[in-house]
C-alpha cells in the first residue's frame, strides 16, 4: 500500500521556518509534528463525527513509524493496515456516521479506501430513517444486489454478511425492513424510490411492514401508492396499534371502510389511550358503539390465543364489562392522560351485582392475557389498582390523582395508596414476592415524597385525616359488600399515611421544602438514611437542615457517598461539623469516579484509601488520577487496574499502566474489551501479550490467533450492528 506522508502542522512548519539550521532535514520536522497531532490517534469512525475528509486522509496517511517512541504496538491508526477484519468493523461503523449527516463525501472517501467491503442492512435501515436519500442513490449505483436464491445457496438458508473472504464485489444489503423504515420516519421520497428502482432484482423487501409503516405515518397517499405499487393490502394490527397512537384517525377509517378493521383491532383503543389520543379513542368507541354485529355477550371461543374469532377479535363492545376500555384507563392515567381516562371511565359498564362482577373479572383474566400476549410486554395492561395511583403519583399528576380517589375510592377491591414493594433511594422498586404483611407495603405517600411533588403528598395525607368514609361511600360499600365494616379492619394498610421512608427519599433527591413540611407536619420522622443519601447526592442545603433540625444524625455512609460523587463541599462540612467521618472507601470512591480534588484533600486530611482507589481510577479512565496515586500513594494496584481499562477501552492508561506498573494484565482485560465492543483496545492487547511482555496471558501460533481474533470480531459485529436493531442475523 502506498503511503503519502501527511502534511507536517502549519504551527510546527512555522516554528522550524524560524530556525535555519533545520533547514533540509524535513523528517525531523515530520517527527515533530507528528508528536504533536493527537489527531492521527482517533480511530476512524470517530473521526467521521468531524465531517472532514482532510482529517480522514490525514489519519490515513500517517505512519507508525513517526509514532512518539518508536514503539507502534499502541497505535489505532496501525491496526488500519494491520488487520483487515478491523477495517471492516471501522468502514460500517463510519458509513453509521455518515448517514448520521447525509455526508456524501465521507460516503464516497470510505468506498475509494475500503473497496472490498459490503454495506451492511444497519447502515441501510439508518439512512432509510434519516431520509439520507442522496447516500443510498450512491450505494444503488455502486453497490451490487444479494439475490434470493443467493442467500437460499447458503448454510441455513441464510446469507452471512460476516464470511471471510467472500467475494461478490461491492455488496449492499438492502430489503428486509429499509422501507418500513423510511415509511414510519415519514420520508415517502425514500421509499418510492426504492421501489422504483429495484428494477428486476429481488431485494427481500419486507412489502407489508412498508404499507404499515405508511399507515403508521398517517400517510395515506404513500399507503395507497404502495397498494397499487404492490397489489397488496395490509394485514395484521401493527399499522392500526400505530395509527392510533400517533393519532391518525383516516388509517382506521381505510380499515373500517374495507370491512377489515375488526378482524385487527385488538389493542388499538388501548394503544390510543396510552397515548392519550382522545380524538382516535372517541371515533373507537364511536364506532364500536355502532356495530349491530356486537353485544354484551362473549363465547367461550372469543379469547383464543391468537385473540380472533372468525373474521372478529371480539363478540362485545369494547366497553362492556371487562373489555378492552376497562384496562385502557389505567394505561391512560399512569400517562397523565386525564380526558381520556374520564372519557372511558364514562362509557364504560360497571358491574350492578355478584354475577356481574364475577362475569367481569373472568373476562379480565382473558383479555388481559390475550392483550399482553398481542402487545408482547411492551405496554402496562392493569386494572385500575394501587399501582395506577402510585405511578401517577411518581409522575406528579395530581389531577389524576384527585381524580382516581373520587372514582375508585369507595370500591373494596381497590388498595389505593399501599402497594406491594418497597420505596429506595431511587424511587419504588416492585417486590416479586407476596405481600403478607403491612411492612411489604410501600405508601403512595412516600412515593411522591420522593419525587418532590408536595402538593400530592399534602392532598394524600389530607384525605387520610378526613372522615374514612363519607356517607356515600359508606352507604354504597355496605350496599356492595355487606360483609366489609371498616377498611381499617383489612389487612394490609388502605388509608394513604406516609412512613419514615418519605423524609429519607425526599431529603436523598434534596427535596427541601417536602422535608420541612413532613418535618412540620407529621410524626413519622426519618433515619440516618436522610442525612445519608442527601450527602451522597450533593444535597448541602439539606443536609444543613437536617443537622439543625433531626436528632437521627448519619453515619459514615454520608462523607463516603459525598466523596463517592464528587461533592467537595458536602465532604468539607461534614468534616468540619459531624464525627462519623469517612472510610477508605471515600478515597477508593472518589478516585474510581474522577474526582481529583476530592482525592487530593481527603490525602491531605490524612484519609486512607485501598489498592482499589488506583484499580478503579484506571477501569474509568482517569490517568491524572491514576499518575498522580502512583508517585503520592503506597496503596499500588491490582491486575484488575488494566484488567478495568480494557472494559471502557481506556488505551492512554493501559499503556502507561504497561509501562509505569509491574501487575500486568490477564485474560479478563481480554474478555473484558471483547464484551463491550473495544476492538481497538482487543487487538492492541492481543498483539502486546502475543509479543511477550505479559506473562498472564499465552502466546498463540498465527493460525491460532488468527481464528481468536476472528472469533471475537464475530462477536463485537454482531454486539454492534445485529442487536436490538430488527435485523435477522
């Protein structure tokens, strides 16, 4: 490979014009400047963030042999040459960045220096999303198809992007879900285009994904090009689910006026709800509503697991009991969606007596399984409970608030304010086992103390001092349920009361004005946990507070956590004015998260740290940090000091770590750097310990290094590029 050397800086040919007797010898001005541009260090993908083709070439044109100190096992820009698996990985992961900008230029430099390389389905489903229509003009005409009954040839039937030496020219992997891509981002230019185009070749296309995404996008006329385009209808409820939640009422409408909307709808008023598009839920129930094919009576066949009967998805109005409208309104207001809650709450029926009741909740059971299975996980289907409240609680919607307590208060069945888990310092965390006695329980009171919402909590806590039930709701419990006399003879808790946990949650996020009301206005108190977690989150001002005005103190869980997050002021004062002090973990801590003047002033106090400190300032990067516990500490570290930097491919410490340090580095760093997609940081290692200057690690032949590198390139490509992103691998 031809190399041109890159053009020496301007500030260093400035400085050497001025000295004469430099004058000819243009090497040692070369060596100068290449000490001096760190640029030539990034690795390529990350260059690309820039837009500029001179830094590419001037990355690409440099050479390892002007490296500072001769010694190129650390250099990125060598891997370029040296490996041509890391060459693939970097011309995708570039080409990501590119589309990111609609840069062509980038686009057209990658293909002239990575000629061998296909473009992968990623990079064509991103610039189908970013309507990157001028770069994916470039790959039709410089790119070649992968056809069918090619991918059918293949092991499996399925075409590997990832095969060493495959040869087919300039690959592009185009189809699967590109234009379902395009449709729902709204770029119709892209997805006509592509079908325009594709000539006679077949590309795979997923065609129905493509119509739902136009119907999705409430773009009609795209769904009806591609109808005509394809002679397809759609089919399946995923364009309906869309339609409705992004509000698109003329999607449905299409459905309805084709006799196809109830062989689909199921889970599409819950979808509009949760999105709180009253609009597209009153045309639902409109329409429902309307239909002389429905009742109030259900089969024993209508909650199959595929949730069809027939041509229907259902016999009964959605808002019958137990019907889809039940479960929305939860969804509706843990979204602060207050309208469409009422709206649905309105129209739908309520059981009258005990064989309703039972009919009600057998048919929930149903339609919640087949609801959950159909909208696989990715929604909340509930019946009104504690929950809703709690969640709407967090969120700060007090008007849903007020609004559930009127509607769902006098019902027995319902636990408003307790629900079963438990309050932290980050908030509710569910408890997977059974609730069997009150301290299982956490309060909807301590929840929105948590999150600061005063106003929730003094409205929770005000309704809990009034009378416990009004006379209606007395009359209508005892109506209901004859055998229930109080809620306080229940078990576990239903009046909204708040605990201790409510001060500490609220002082840990620094929620000053709810700690000084509940300090006002209530007896619960709190633990040492507030002053704690206050001084672990920065929170001064409420950590002065407390000191002045609690009795529970803290411990030294304060100053560790304080230092832990860099809070030097906080450390200060607690130094100064509290006695529980610090321990080495403060330092180990403080260093591990970057906090050099915390490190340095907690040294001065004559604070002590482990070897910890030195380990988890390497595993995060932080080289002032690592050099400065080096000359001023004896603590030293451990192997797990590389070991941790491999993990965020931290390479200016692991080399001066190799370099400065005796512990090495083992297998781990390896691992480590392989699963979190470090492939810079995998190879320079691998060559280093292949060299012998670890002893921790074993050398390998070629061949065997060869396939361990190719192994783990696997790995990090399919890490990077195949998950979670809708593409088959």
């Amino acid at each position: 490979m031809v190399t041109t050397l890159p053009t020496p800086l301007l500030a260093v040919s400035l400085l050497f014009r001025s000295k004469p007797r430099f004058a000819g010898i243009d090497h040692v001005i070369s060596s100068v400047s290449a000490y001096a541009d760190s640029s030539v260090e990034l690795p390529l993908n990350k260059a690309c963030k820039y837009g500029s083709v001179t830094l590419l070439n001037r990355i690409w044109n440099s050479t390892v042999d002007l490296e500072p100190g001769g010694w190129g096992l650390w250099s990125v820009r060598k891997l370029l040459r040296a490996y041509k698996l890391y060459g693939k990985l970097q011309f995708t992961l570039c080409l990501l960045e590119a589309v990111k900008t609609n840069n062509v230029d980038i686009v057209q430099w990658l293909f002239h220096h990575f000629p061998d390389y296909g473009v992968r389905r990623k990079v064509i489903y991103d610039a189908a999303s970013a309507g990157a229509l001028e770069i994916l003009q470039y790959f039709r005409a410089n790119g070649t198809v992968i056809r069918n009954e090619e991918e059918e040839q293949e092991e499996d039937e399925e075409w590997d992007e990832e095969k060493e030496n495959w040869e087919r020219g300039r690959w592009v992997r185009w189809g699967g879900l590109d234009a379902a891509k395009a449709a729902i981002a709204g770029h119709s230019d892209v997805v006509k285009w592509m079908y325009e185009t594709y000539a006679q070749t077949c590309e795979n296309r997923n065609d129905f994904c493509a119509m739902d995404g136009a119907f999705i996008a409430g773009d009609m006329d795209l769904a009806n090009w591609l109808m005509d385009e394809l002679c397809m209808d759609p089919e399946g409820h995923e364009a309906l689910h869309g339609a409705a939640a992004n509000g698109h009422i003329e999607p449905l409408q299409w459905f309805q006026e084709r006799g196809e909307y109830t062989s689909w709808d199921a889970g599409t008023l819950f979808k509009a709800a949760e999105a709180g598009k009253l609009n597209v839920v009153r045309w639902i129930v409109d329409r429902d509503r309307n239909d002389s094919e429905l009742g109030d009576q259900s089969g024993p066949d209508e909650y199959n697991f595929d949730y069809s009967y027939g041509d229907r998805t259902r016999r009964t109005y959605l808002t019958c009991l137990g019907g889809e409208a039940t479960l929305a309104i939860h969804a509706a207001a843990i979204n602060g969606h207050l309208e469409v809650a009422k709206y649905l709450r309105a129209h739908t029926d309520k059981p009258r007596n005990d064989r309703e009741k039972t009919k009600e909740k057998w048919r929930l059971s149903k339609r919640k399984k087949a609801l959950s299975e159909r909208l696989k996980g990715n929604s909340s289907v509930e019946t009104v409970s504690g929950r809703t409240m709690l969640f709407a609680a967090e969120r700060g919607f007090l008007d849903v608030i007020k609004w559930l307590y009127v509607e769902y208060h006098a019902d027995p069945k319902i636990n408003l304010f307790w629900v079963c888990g438990h309050i932290d310092e980050y908030g509710y965390s569910e408890n997977d086992n059974d609730c069997g006695d009150s301290e299982s329980y956490c309060s909807v009171v301590d929840a929105a103390a948590g999150k600061g919402h005063l106003e929730i909590v003094q409205y929770l806590l005000h309704i809990g001092q009034e009378e416990e039930d009004t006379r209606k709701h007395k009359r209508q419990r005892i109506q209901e349920n004859p055998d229930t006399v109080t809620r306080d003879s229940l078990s576990p808790p239903t009046k909204p009361k708040c605990t201790a946990v409510a001060m500490d949650v609220a002082a840990a996020h620094g929620h000053l004005d709810v700690v000084q009301w509940l300090h006002a206005n209530r007896s619960e108190g709190c633990t040492t946990a507030a002053m704690d977690l206050a001084a672990t989150n920065g929170h001064l001002d409420t950590v002065e507070w407390l000191h002045a005005h609690r009795s529970e103190r803290c411990t030294v869980e304060a100053m560790d956590g304080a230092a832990s997050g860099g809070h030097l002021d906080v450390v200060k004062w607690l130094h100064k004015y509290r006695t529980e002090g610090c321990t080495t973990a403060a330092m180990d801590n403080a260093a591990s998260g970057g906090h050099f003047e915390v490190v340095k002033w907690l040294h001065d106090k004559h604070a002590g740290c482990t070897a910890a400190a030195l380990d988890g300032a390497a595993a995060y990067g932080k080289l002032e940090i690592v050099k400065w516990l080096h000359r001023n500490r004896s603590e030293g570290c451990t192997k797990l000091a590389m070991d941790g930097a491999a993990h965020g491919g931290h390479l200016r410490v692991l080399r001066w770590l190799l370099e400065n340090r005796k512990e090495g580095f083992t297998e781990r760093a390896l691992d480590n750097a392989a699963r979190y997609s470090q492939f810079e940081t995998l190879l320079i290692l691998h060559n280093i310990a292949q060299q012998g200057y670890v002893k921790q690690v074993d050398i390998m032949d070629e061949e065997e290094s060869n396939k361990w590198i190719s192994e783990h390139y696997h790995d990090i490509a399919r890490a990077e590029f195949y998950s979670g992103n809708g593409v088959g691998w």
